[in-house]
C-alpha cells in the first residue's frame, strides 16, 4: 500500500529518498485529496519541514505550495496550519 512505502521515510538515511517520497506524497494529495489529504499523511508532510537536509524541506514546501493552491481542498489543512505555523513562518523567514 502507499502507506506502507511512506510510514518509515522518516527514518531513511538517504535524504535523496526521503525528498523523492516527500514529493510523491504530495503529488498523491494534490491528485487524489479525497484519499490522501488527511491527518494521517499529512503528519509526515510536516515531521519532514523539520529534516536537517534543505534538499527534503523544499520538496516538502512545494508539495504544500501545490496543496495551498487549490482552493477547494484548502479547508481541509486547517489542522495541519495550526499545528506547523511556526515552522512554516520560520522556513519562509529563511528563504
């Protein structure tokens, strides 16, 4: 399942990988939100926007800037915002 491949990305010692699956993941959001746009993967969006690699934090921040873009799904990331404000405003303080 698409679960059982992302569960562990985290965990990967490749950043390069971590930053394939961080985008895939989005690109599952964005394409299928019905399925994929909730708590339960979104977590891993926001556990990555703290890898110590900028490589993963900027595939991660795309694939949220293609989720933020449409405004029908926007709704659903109401939780997600509040919990990574923080982190968000300070990776976009950086760049």
């Amino acid at each position: 399942s698409h679960f059982s491949m992302n569960r562990n990305l985290w965990n990967d010692i490749i950043p390069e990988i971590r930053a394939i699956c961080i985008e895939e993941m989005g690109n599952w959001m964005r394409i299928y939100p019905d399925t994929f746009l909730n708590d339960s993967y979104l977590k891993y969006l926001g556990w990555m926007l703290y890898d110590k690699h900028p490589e993963v934090r900027l595939k991660c921040l795309q694939a949220l800037q293609g989720i933020y873009s449409q405004k029908e799904v926007v709704c659903k990331m109401d939780l997600f915002s509040s919990r990574f404000k923080g982190v968000l405003q300070t990776i976009h303080c950086k760049f």
